[in-house]
C-alpha cells in the first residue's frame, strides 16, 4: 500500500526519491502521525512533496491509493489502530535496530513494509492489535492540552475527503495559467548585463586599489546591473481566438507588471501579421503602423514573442491577397511577412493556446510550427518559451525554405 | 518544553491560529531536524509564523531578511577590511587580531550561541538564483570555516530554521530535497472566523458573516488583478469598527475599499458594479456550493 503510494507519485511525474521516503519513515518511527490517517497524510505532503504544484497529483494518487480505507470501517480502523500505536514502528526496530544501521533505505523500507505484512497476518486470527473497540491510546484530548489552540480542524476533516477535494488542482502547471504562476516564468526572461552610469561601489575593487594604492582610499564605481531584455509581443486578436481572450489577457496583464524588461512593445494583427500591425486590440486602421516600421525600428537584439492559434484557412497564409479583411488586402503573403519577422530578429517564439496534440490536424498551425520553435501557453509552455527566448539557442527550426 | 518522546512540539500559540496540516509540517521538521520550507500568497502569514513558533517553543529568534542582492557569505560572517584599513592607517583599534573585524552574521551568531535558535530565512526567493545552493552545506552541517582565521564555527545547538518564499524563483532540487515543504493554503471561513477572533475578538457575528461573505466574493472574482488577503481583511475589519458601520450598512456595500484592493482597476470595476445593477451576496447561500456544505 505504502510502495504503491511511493510509485503512483512517481508515475505522476512528482519527483519523489529515496531521500524523502527516509524523511516520512523516520516521521512514521517518532510517531509524529499520532491517531490519524489525517496526520498521516499530512506528514506524507510534507516530506514528499516539494512543490504546491505536486499537490493535485499528490491527492490524485492519495485518493486511488487509499481508496476505501476510511470508508469501510474494519480496513480503517485497522489502519489507523496501526498507525496509532508507537510500538508498531518501535517493534520494528527492536530486533532489527542494530541492521537498521547498516540498511540502506530501500532495504529499509521493504524491512518496513514486511513487519506490515507480518501485523496483517496475525491480525487474520480475529484479534485486535491495540485497543479496544477502535480507541486509539492517543486521543485527541491528550493532543490539546488546555489553553493550547489548534484551529482550521472540523471534526469530519479526513484525509481522504481532502485528499478528494483536490483543492490544489489550480497549482498544476500543465492546465492552469494563472497570473501569479505567469509571473514566475517570465520572471526569468532576463540576462542581467552592467551598463550605464557607474555609481555602485564596488567593495572588493576598491579595497583592491586602496592597497594598491599604499593605503590611501581609492573608491572604485561600477554600472548597476540590469535588465537587458527587449521583448515584442505579437498578438492574434478576434475570430478564433475570441475564446483564449481571458487566458492571453492574463498573459499580457503580467507582461505589462513585468517591469524587469528593458523594453516591451505590443502590436495586434488578426489570424496573420501582413503588411500593418495593430497599436491597439480592436484593430483600428487609424492606429495601425507598417509591419516594416516596427521591422525598421527594432533590431536583432529584440526577442519576439506571438500568441496566436495558428488556425485560419491555408488561403489566408499561402496566397497572395489572403488577408480576411479585403480593406487591407496586398499582394505579399502571410508566410512571407512571418518569414520576414522570423529572419530579422535573432529569437522569436510562437505560443498556441490551442492544446498541442490538435496542432497537426490543422494545415496552417503545421505551416507555421516550421516557422516557429511552437508552444502551448500553459505554464510548462510559457516556460519553454522562455528558455528559448533567453538560454542557450536551441537547435535553429528546421524553417521552411523561401517560395 | 521537550516532551518524553525527546522532539520538541509545536502546538499554536494565543496569538497565531494555525491548520492542523501546518502543526504537523512544524512538527514534522523539527524531529527531523530539517529546514522548513514555506510557501503561500503574500499576506498569509508565513513570516509571522517563524514569530509565533519561536514563542511557542521558547525559543530566541533570529531572523535574515534575503534582499535581490544578499550573498549567502553575508549570513555567515563579514570579514571588514575596509574597517580594518581605516584603523589601520589612523592607528586606531587592535589591527593585529582579524577576529575583531570578524562580523557574524544572522547564520553565524546562531550557530555560535550556546541556545538553540529558530532561524528565519525570509524570502530566499528573493535572492539570486545559485543563493539557495550556496548555503545548502551550511544548513545541512550546521558549520562553516571562517577563512581568514581558519577557525570553525559549528552549532552547538542545531537551530530550526524556516523559510518562507513568495515563488518569485524555482528553487533548487537539491535545496528543496533537504527541506520539509509546507504551502500555506488560503484559510477557509471556519479557520478565518478562528484567525479573526484572535485579532478582533467579540466581533458581533451577523457583522462578521456580512463581512466574510463580502470577502470570499470579493476572492472569488476571477478577473480581479491583485486579490485580498488575510492581512487585508484585518486591517480592513479594524477600518470598519472604528467607524462603526452596522451590518444593514454592508448589506449591498463594501465601505473602505481602498483597504482590500490595491489596484486602481480593481477599484474602478467594483465601483461600476456597485453603482450599476450588480446585486452583492448577503447570505452564504449566495456563493454557491463551495461554501455550503
């Protein structure tokens, strides 16, 4: 039962090694897990668990695991019996304390579980191991002394019906993208370089120089580091993406509070980027300025990053005059401006709110995914995304050639 | 206040209302003798529950605010030459012993002191990214060298160290591996009504429901920018009592709005609906099942 806990976190992709399974045994061995299977559960996150964005996994699994424990009584309270009583896990030790030393913590983990095996089949004899009538030693009254408040605990909480209630599944990084979470992963979008006016002291050059210097003091300044990301964002606004307009607003919202950058600018096209780009979302042609001016005023040095679904019809990208809107239609075609965009800035990145497995069933999100090193905008994506902007330069997209 | 099982237990303390899994991470890290590592909203308490353990144990408390420029050397001890220059050239001082310039930090005077501690280390995600990895050996042996004396410097007493983080930066495997891992989750309206009581106690009820429904409303707002938090809802209820605002007063209102939002656009949205159509909750039964068990 323990084991399938340990590889059902695992199999979730929770990272759980042997350390932390020490750290919930050696919990287990102090008795710290007192009457409860709530407690039980509460030592296993904490030890187990190092990230709120394992915790739906960690109740996912939990839940399966445990299944039914508390709800048939006989298999509770022989559980929780169990792991009420110190002695079960002192009786381990007993004998097997001077090994213990020497065991390594698989061997003693599977030591463990066989002392488990062992109460299980001497409680088939009919016999209660501790107590009477599912009366723990360790009530809860002994927990409380008086004048000592512990609060948020209603007496039906159980860890199974929290485990249940998934509480955490909005931490998860794969489906949810909320702006805290956002924050963080673009948090990394940057590369610290020193330039400008030089006014930090630097301690260690000055004390360097002042010795240097037989002991007359001799400060030394240097240039504050900062930001030295530009970052150009690209959006598709309207038809199609009208249903990602809350997720990608989010995304901007946090764009807008990432102060951090160097420079940020925001341009909106629909479906496709030609020849104008948008200053504002709704698109207005008075607000509108040529693709090549921003082509023009920003160099290599900016990171471009598009948000947009990819999914139009093959005309709209493939043909000359493929532009929706007839007002602005013009003989170069889409692929050729996103080809344009791609070869003028040294990283661009495309990310798609449309899940990843629906990307090859759609012509043009194919087209363009050769353009583009492509994304999912959930957290995992962003994150890619991120590291593709800013690490070390991935392998060039295999890139279509010129028509 | 060690008990016959030889770890120290952490129980609440009058002042600070915790859930039950946060006891057990408490106590979970201090038999194991391992860092304790926590996470949660801003405003839910992390930094005061460091305060609170330290009472509750009878601990002193030391406590190392991480700033974006904070070096994991600063925590151990500063060597101050520049100090020792100056003496030095105005024969000043015993430039002769380093040990004089020797400043130990918040790390190194908890692990010289003949007690133990309970050290925070506040916002470590603050720091640079390798932080975490520099002070790992450190935590995990409780000693370190200082250089120029060759001398080292190890716990006496093993301090219980907690901290916090806001999820500005991922933390390291290796650093998160050693640490008991607790996410402060928002408290739910019977722990809230709990944590209340300890600031505000003898709230009237019908007010305090009136004013829990407003909140948990005002939470469950998708588009809100910035949300409000258990420290906003405090400081707000201190508002709302020293003007004496009635429960009939709240019933479709939230007075003092610029104590729980922080965002203009916030602001400017509940205005609207306020001065719109909008139809506020003003029974548990208005926010939907999640609340109504």
């Amino acid at each position: 039962m323990f084991l399938d806990l340990f590889y059902g976190l695992r199999d979730e992709g929770v990272p759980v090694a042997i350390q932390e399974w020490r750290m919930l045994v050696t919990v287990l061995e102090k008795g710290l897990h007192d009457s409860s299977l709530f407690s039980f559960y509460n030592l296993a996150k904490a030890t187990l668990i190092k990230s709120e964005t394992y915790y739906d996994a960690f109740d996912r699994v939990f839940a399966k695991v445990f299944h039914g424990v508390e709800g048939e009584l006989s298999a509770s309270d022989e559980l929780m019996d169990w792991l009420s009583n110190p002695k079960n896990f002192e009786g381990l030790t007993e004998e097997q304390r001077k090994m213990i030393e020497e065991l390594d913590a698989d061997e003693l983990m599977r030591k463990y579980l066989e002392t488990l095996d062992e109460q299980d089949e001497r409680h088939d004899g009919g016999g209660r191991w501790v107590g009477t009538g599912g009366h723990s030693p360790f009530g809860h009254g002994g927990q409380h002394p008086t004048g000592i408040r512990v609060g948020g605990e209603s007496k039906n909480r159980s860890a199974m019906k929290v485990a249940e209630d998934r509480r955490f599944k909005d931490y998860r990084t794969d489906s949810t993208l909320d702006i805290r979470n956002v924050r963080v992963a673009l948090k990394r979008l940057r590369s610290l370089t020193r330039e400008g006016q030089a006014d930090d002291l630097d301690l260690d050059e000055t004390v360097d120089e002042t010795c240097r210097n037989a002991g007359e003091i001799e400060l030394v300044y240097r240039a504050e580091r900062r930001n030295n990301v530009r970052l150009l964002l690209l959006m598709d606004v309207g038809g199609t993406m009208d249903p990602y307009y809350e997720p990608v607003s989010r995304l901007l919202t946090a764009l807008h509070e990432e102060r951090g950058l160097r420079d940020f600018k925001a341009y909106y096209f629909h479906n496709c980027p030609y020849e104008r780009l948008g200053t504002t979302a709704d698109l207005y042609l008075k607000d509108a300025i040529p693709t090549g001016d921003v082509l023009r005023r920003l160099d290599d040095r900016w990171k471009v990053m598009i948000v947009g679904d990819a999914a139009m019809h093959p005309a709209e990208l493939m043909n000359p005059r493929g532009n929706i809107n007839p007002r602005f239609e013009s003989d170069t075609r889409g692929i050729d401006w996103l080809m344009r965009i791609r070869d003028h800035f040294k990283r661009a990145v495309w990310l798609n709110p449309d899940p990843p497995s629906d990307w090859e069933y759609t012509r043009t999100t194919k087209v363009i995914k050769d353009i583009f090193p492509m994304y999912g905008l959930s957290l995992d994506g962003i994150q890619d995304a991120v590291t593709a902007l800013i690490g070390a330069k991935a392998s060039t997209s295999p890139g279509v050639t010129r028509h | 206040m060690a008990d016959e099982k030889d770890f120290y237990r952490f129980q609440g303390t009058d002042g600070y209302i915790v859930s039950r899994p946060l006891v057990e991470a408490v106590n979970c890290a201090l038999a194991l003798e391992r860092p304790l590592l926590i996470k949660g909203e801003p405003g839910t308490g992390k930094t005061l529950l460091a305060r609170h353990v330290a009472e509750g144990l009878g601990m002193p408390m030391e406590s190392w605010h991480i700033k974006s420029t904070s070096k994991a050397m600063e925590g151990l001890y500063v060597y101050d030459t520049l100090q020792r220059l100056n003496d030095a050239r105005f024969g000043e001082g015993d430039v002769g012993d380093i040990r004089s310039y020797i400043k130990y930090g918040p790390l190194g005077r908890v692990f010289s002191a003949s007690n133990r501690h309970v050290l925070l280390i506040d916002e470590i995600d603050k720091a640079d990214l390798e932080f975490p990895n520099d002070i790992l050996r450190e935590i995990d042996e409780m000693r370190f060298t200082v250089m120029e004396t060759s001398e080292e410097v190890a716990a006496k007493e093993r301090p219980f160290v907690i901290i916090t983080s806001n999820n500005e930066k991922e933390l390291p495997d290796a650093f998160l591996r050693r640490c008991v891992f607790h996410f402060i989750d928002f408290p739910e309206p019977e722990l809230m009504r709990q944590i209340i009581d300890v600031h505000h106690p003898n709230l009237d009820t019908k007010l305090l429901d009136q004013v829990l429904i407003k909140f948990y409303w005002l939470r469950g707002q998708s588009e809100l920018r910035k949300k409000p938090s258990t420290s906003e809802l405090i400081d707000w209820i201190s508002a709302l009592l020293r003007s004496g605002v009635s429960q009939e007063q709240m019933q479709n209102h939230i007075p003092f709005l610029g104590s729980l939002l922080k965002n203009e656009q916030d602001t400017t949205a509940l205005h609207d609906f306020e001065q719109g159509e909008g139809q506020m909750p003003d029974s548990w039964s208005d926010l939907g099942p999640k609340y109504n068990q």
